[in-house]
C-alpha cells in the first residue's frame, strides 16, 4: 500500500523500480513478477474501426509505465475502458486480482485506481478546494449506517479538508485555495487535477497527457511529483507525447499503434527501435482528439463527479 498522499517518502524508488522489470523480456504483453493491473483480449470498436484491440497487458506494481503512440493509436480508449469510462466489446481485466468487468468509474476510483484527463476542463465551475472534496471517495459519512454517525462523518469531513490543504501545499496551489479552477493556468489545472487524484490515496494512477499545455517552467516541477507518486510506493501509468518526459521519468514503456500493443521495454531501449520510431514518426501529427470525443469524456467525467456529490448528500 502506498504511504500517506501528502508525504514524500517511501518504499519505491528508481533503483528499486528498475530491478523489479530487469528480468521482463522486451516484447509486447510481457508478464511482469508483480503486476497490480492485467488485461486479456480487450476490444472496443467505433462502427467499422477497431479502436483497441489489446491480447495482453501488465503493469507492474510500484514504477512508472508510458503508454505511447501515434495520435489515434487507442490510447486514451485504452485508459477509458480500463477504468471504467467506456465499456469494451469484449475482454477482461483485474486490478489486485479483482475483475473490473462491469464496475462502474466511481467504484475504481474507491478501488484505488484513479485517472487523470486529458483535458480537465469539467473543474472549471468549481473552486479549488471544491475540486479537492470532489475527489475524497473514501469518505466514511457514504453508507446509511455510517449516515446515522454524524460526529464521525463530521470528523471525517474535517480529515478531508486537513488532507486536501496538505496536498494543495505539496502542489503549491494552496494561494489558490478559493480561487475558481477555470482560472487556473493550464500547468495549475494539471497539479489541481493530481492533486484531486490524490485525495483518493490511489495505489494506482493513470494520468492522460500531464504534460499537455503545460508551460516549461511548470514541466520540471510535474515530473518532479510524478516522481513522487513512485516514491512514495504508488504505482503510475500514464500517457504521453512528451518524449523528453517519457525519457526522464519511465522506467518501462509500452508502444501502441493501430489498437495495439507492438513494443516494450525500458526507455533506452524502446526509444531506440527502429520500428518504433518510424511507426511514431511516420503518423504522429499534432491533432487533439476529435470534439466529439472530448465531448463525451467530458460529459462523463462530469457524471462522475456529479454522482460523487449525490452521495455526499
Ligand atoms: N467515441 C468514439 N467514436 C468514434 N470513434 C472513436 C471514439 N473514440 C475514439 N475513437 C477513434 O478510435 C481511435 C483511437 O482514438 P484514441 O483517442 O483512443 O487514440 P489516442 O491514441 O488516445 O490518440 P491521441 O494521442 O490523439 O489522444 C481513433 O481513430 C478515434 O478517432
């Protein structure tokens, strides 16, 4: 289990990390010693398209895994079916052992596997430290029985607020406090959107893009959290264009193209594979998804927290 979200410190680290995949073969659906997230033949076709089309997929617990690609490769359809954002033709997949099938995005999230978005747009109406009670899913006042504990609640509730000033320090969004998300620079929305991830106490997270927008001056202090979420003992997988990031801080990759899974391995050697950089090169252009698609996230992710907020009452 990861420490506490508003400490740095941990079991993981870089060493540790790189040694636990030193034995994995490089190559596509690679089993790992001790995987917190497996998939099996995982299919999601748009009408004629097959989006993703993945035979086999682990992630090992405890590093830092990209997922990279082309544009339109199936990477954030990818993220969307295995967190519960999007529902597949077929396949199964387990985090901790436990099958996803079925589960609902808000039941992961209180499992312990939260995602990011690409675009974070839907905390724009809310101010900061809203954004950060939206994110608590692991609230005690949830049950009827544990309704019926008020005190209890309250003092949960006054943990919650604790927790997410701890985490808008670590963040460095604590003058932010009050402030309405929408106002924050893109690179401030991304930290926010961390940040909210980590009032869940996530043992696995997934971050869409969390270099997109960000100004350089703010990348530097980004990887530098990411960092810590491996650190501090939590898992993090995430997909990214930035190859500089995806080269400073992975410690395996995986490649996807055309829905699936065509190369893995360490960085050095991923980046360095012919094949992989003419896929990556011969299609990658600088196109966002389509509005239709962001539409549909969106309007998700905002049901998400909709339902969030009815159980909070
Ligand atoms: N809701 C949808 N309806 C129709 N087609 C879709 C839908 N969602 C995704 N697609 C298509 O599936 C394919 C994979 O898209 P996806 O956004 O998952 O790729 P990606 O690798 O995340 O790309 P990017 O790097 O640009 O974000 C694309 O061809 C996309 O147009």
């Amino acid at each position: 289990m990861p420490a506490d979200a508003t400490t740095t410190t941990g079991a993981g680290d870089l060493s540790a990390a790189r040694k636990a995949l030193q034995d994995v073969p490089h190559e596509p659906g690679a089993p790992k010693p001790d995987p917190i997230l497996v998939a099996d033949d995982i299919v999601r076709q748009f009408g004629g398209l097959t989006a993703v089309d993945v035979k086999h997929f682990e992630v090992q617990r405890g590093v830092i895994t990209a997922l990279i690609g082309p544009n339109g490769a199936g990477k954030t359809t990818f993220f969307n079916l295995l967190t519960g954002f999007d529902r597949p033709s077929s396949g199964s997949w387990a985090f901790n052992g436990t099958s996803l099938n079925k589960v609902a995005a808000y039941k992961v999230s209180r499992m312990g596997m939260v995602r990011t978005f690409q675009l974070t747009k839907v905390l724009s109406k809310l101010t900061v430290i809203e954004n950060m009670r939206v994110g608590a899913t692991k609230q005690r006042g949830e049950g009827l029985f544990s309704a019926m504990f008020a005190p209890l609640w309250r003092s949960q509730e006054s943990a919650n607020t604790k927790r997410a000033d701890a985490l808008l320090e670590r963040f460095l969004l604590i003058k932010k406090r009050e402030d309405f998300a929408g106002s924050l620079s893109g690179g401030q929305r991304k930290l926010l959107e961390m940040a909210r991830a980590l009032m869940a106490d996530p043992e696995l997270v997934m971050l869409d893009e969390p270099m997109a927008g960000v100004n350089p001056a703010l990348k530097q202090s980004l990887l530098g959290h990411v960092k810590s979420l491996r650190d501090e003992g939590r898992t993090v997988l995430f997909v990214e264009h930035d190859m500089d990031m995806v080269r400073d801080i992975s410690d395996w990759v995986v490649v996807m193209a055309q829905g699936q899974i065509v190369a893995e391995g360490p960085p050095d050697s991923v980046m360095s594979n012919q094949s992989v950089i003419d896929a990556y090169l011969g299609s990658h252009h600088d196109q966002d998804i389509s509005e239709d698609l962001e539409e549909k996230i969106l309007a998700e992710a905002q049901a998400e927290i909709d339902h969030e907020e009815d159980h909070r009452g």
